[in-house]
C-alpha cells in the first residue's frame, strides 16, 4: 500500500485554476449582494454543537447523521458549521444587533457534512450565503428570490436552472400538519424504516426527506402541508407569489418541498438543474421567522438562502480573464542582480512580473508561454554593458532593445 499522504475522503484540493472559478463565483455572489445592500460578514467555522442541533433539528440527517461534532480539550461540544444560517443567527445575538434591524449578511466559506461523497456532494464543500434579518412582509421573500436570480444570472446560468417554490405554512398551519401527518404515517409504522419510525416519534414531518427507497414510496401519498394552511399562510404565500410576478420571475409551485432543515417556515424554495447529475440542487433557502427566538434571542423574522459554490463551478466552464505576466530571464548569473531590481520597479509599476533564473533558457521560455506571458526581458551580458534591455514580444515574436523607463511605458500601453 502507498504511503502517500492524500486529502480526507470527500475534501478537495482548490489548485489554482479552480480557486481562481471558487474566487470568481464568490466576487459575483458579494458584487450583486452589494446592490441588495448587503454586507459581508464571516462567523467562526467551529461553533458550540448546540448552536447547530436543536435549530436545524435533531432528528435532521444534517445533525443526526452529518455533523462533524467531537470534544475539545475543554470538553466542549463543538462542531463544524454544517451551514451558515445559525451561526449568523448566533452572532446576530451575541453581538445584540436587535437594535440595528433590518440586516443583510452575505457570507462565503467552507460547510462540513459528513454524507456519501459523490459528483457535486463533499464532505468539506463551500457555500455563498444571504441573509436578511428582520423584515416580516412577503415583498422581502420577493426580493430575496429575485436575488439569487441576480446571482444565477450573473453567472449566465439564468436559463440552466429552475425555481421551485413552497409553503411550510405558519406555526398554526405547521401544528396542524404536524398532526395530520402523524396519523397518516402511523398507519404505515410496521413498513416504515427505523430511522423514520424514530422520526415519527419526534418530528415526523422530516420523513418526508427520507432516502430510504421503501419509505419514498409511502411519502408519494402523504398530506401536503397545502391542505393545512390558514388563512394567514394562504394570504402570505400568495403575496410572495404576487411579488414574483411582478418581478418576472419564473416559477413552479412544488409543494412536496419541505427543506432539509427544521427551521423554515412559510416560503421554501430551491433552484434546480439537469445539467450536472442526482445533486441536482444549486440553491436552497427560505423563511425561518422563528430561529433566533429557538436560539434564546428576541423574536426576529428573517429569510436567506445559500448557493453551493463546487456545484456552481460544475455548472459551465467559466473561461476567467488572466492577467499576462512579464518575465524576467537573466542570462548569467551575472546579471541576477540587475533582473531583481528590474522585477521590482516592474512591480512598484503594478506590472504582474516574474523572475525565473533557473534551468535551460528554453525551458524557462516554455514556463513563460504556459504563464501567458505576453513579454520577456532577458538581460545578459551585453544589455548590462549597455543599460538596455531585450524586450521580446511573444506574441509578435519582435525584439528590440530598451531602457527600463521606455519598457515600462511601453507595457502599460499594450492591450491588457
Ligand atoms: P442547504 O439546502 O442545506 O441549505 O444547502 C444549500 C446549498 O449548498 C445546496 O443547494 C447545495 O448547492 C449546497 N450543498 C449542500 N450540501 C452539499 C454537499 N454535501 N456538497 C456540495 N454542495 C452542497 C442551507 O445550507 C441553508 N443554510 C440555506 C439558507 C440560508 N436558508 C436560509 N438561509
């Protein structure tokens, strides 16, 4: 067997040319959360395991079979954020921000989650993340949808994704849900898996997300939240969808989605995909009015949603521009000291420079062109007897020889 150290199972490695696409998608999702007005912010990626588990529900898969949770020295439960809602939520709190409502948050980093890796499923993945705080009118679900829109469109992936939207209903119409659901999926309790039995017991609305092939098959006839709305929720739903409209956004109302997480209530919405296999969702959010009041803190509506950020980047080929770097090239060790200065006033000139001394000239001609350089400086011998350098321009495939100052003004002229 190898001995070679490789990444834990489910994490990957972000070599350049995929961090490049990460930085890309995150810069997208921070610029259009700027014209909403939000405003980035970041939380610790370990938290108290508590922040997690009674909010997004203990009998969620996120908390009851995902969580990366162990004990610190201390004997603290601690675990690893497996989403970033309630941790905002915690710092909302901790840091008493009652008084600056309403907030938008926009967030980005790594999420941990302990599931069966596979094409767009990690076990260490990233995601950018939006949060309003504090507003309670449907226009803000409105607003909030049409944001990841913005986002989607701005990675030109507007026509590869669809919105599907629900709703859980108010606490009133959850309770009655609650019940109704109870009663229908006891009469199947001998059928039923042991994880969904165990559900049944303590919340079992969440066997509607069951994985288990039997027991999808009794969920395809269960209630539908729908059938429990009041009037309330009815009016709230409808409103969102009023404001939709009006914003042309597309949708299909799809009322088995019900959300990983316990906290939702009213609107629940995902934008799907065809394009890049069974993971097929890219974002996931929706209302959870009642999180900060779970978590001890004062009563506070709030709406977010996150996107995944792999599963955004598998989505297209995202061809980024690259800035072109020069290069320096001594030729001799003797003019090492030359090339140093020279790659540093190129630099204090905001010109992206390298030096590359080492190896066979055409070796390190060849580094060049795989960098995209668009020009090479080589300094040997004669050029530091003459104080003019060789500009070579690969593209043109031209020499000619100049001092510092006329290379300089030369490059910041050239095309970027
Ligand atoms: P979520 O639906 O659990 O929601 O995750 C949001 C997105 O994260 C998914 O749509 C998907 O793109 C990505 N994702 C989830 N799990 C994985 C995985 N194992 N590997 C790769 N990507 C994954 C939340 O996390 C909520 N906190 C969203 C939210 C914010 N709701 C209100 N505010």
């Amino acid at each position: 067997m190898s001995n070679k150290l490789q990444q834990l199972r489910g994490t990957k490695d972000l070599l350049p040319e995929s961090f490049k696409v990460h930085d890309y998608i995150i810069n997208t999702a921070r610029k259009v959360g700027e014209l909403y007005g939000y405003a980035a912010m970041s939380t610790p990626i370990i938290e108290y395991t508590k922040v997690f588990d009674r909010t997004l529900g203990d009998t969620s898969d996120v908390v009851s079979k995902e969580m990366y949770s162990f004990l610190d020295k201390s004997n603290d439960s601690i675990s690893l954020r497996p989403e970033f809602t309630a941790g905002i939520i915690r710092s909302f709190i901790s840091n008493n921000l009652h008084d600056k409502l309403p907030l938008k948050f926009f967030s980005c980093g790594p999420v941990f989650r302990y599931d069966r890796p596979q094409a767009g499923r990690q076990r260490q993945f990233h995601q950018v993340n939006f949060e309003y705080i504090g507003t309670d009118s449907p226009y803000s679900d409105g607003e909030t949808i049409k944001l990841a829109c913005d986002l989607l469109a701005a990675l030109q992936l507007e026509d590869q994704a669809r919105l599907e939207i629900n709703s859980l209903g108010c606490r009133q119409s959850q309770n009655i849900y609650q019940q109704k659901i109870f009663s229908y999926f006891n009469d199947y309790k001998e059928q039923l898996s042991d994880d969904s039995v165990r559900r049944l017991a303590k919340n079992p609305m969440r066997i509607l997300d069951t994985k288990d092939q039997g027991d999808k098959i009794i969920v395809q006839n269960a209630p539908l939240v729908s059938e429990c709305y009041t009037d309330e929720a009815k009016r709230y739903f409808d409103a969102v969808l009023k404001y939709l409209d009006l914003l042309n956004v597309n949708y299909i109302i799809n009322p088995r989605i019900v959300r990983g997480l316990d906290y939702y209530c009213h609107t629940a919405f995902e934008f799907i995909t065809e394009n890049i296999g069974s993971q097929s969702t890219l974002i996931g959010g929706g209302r959870y009015d009642g999180l900060a009041k779970i978590m001890n803190g004062p009563q506070t509506p709030a709406i977010g949603f996150a996107a995944g950020i792999e599963r955004l980047a598998l989505m297209r080929q995202y061809n980024l521009p690259t800035i072109r770097p020069v290069f320096v090239i001594p030729i001799g060790d003797e003019s090492i000291d030359s090339c140093l200065i020279l790659a540093d006033l190129l630099r204090q000139h905001n010109i992206q420079t390298q030096l590359y001394a080492q190896g066979k000239i055409d070796r390190r001609l060849q580094y060049a062109l795989n960098a995209k350089a668009r020009y090479v400086i080589f300094i040997g011998t004669e050029e530091l007897a003459n104080n003019k350098y060789k500009l070579k321009d690969l593209d043109s495939r031209q020499e000619i020889l100049a001092t510092s100052e006329e290379i300089i003004a030369l490059i910041k002229q050239a095309p970027k």
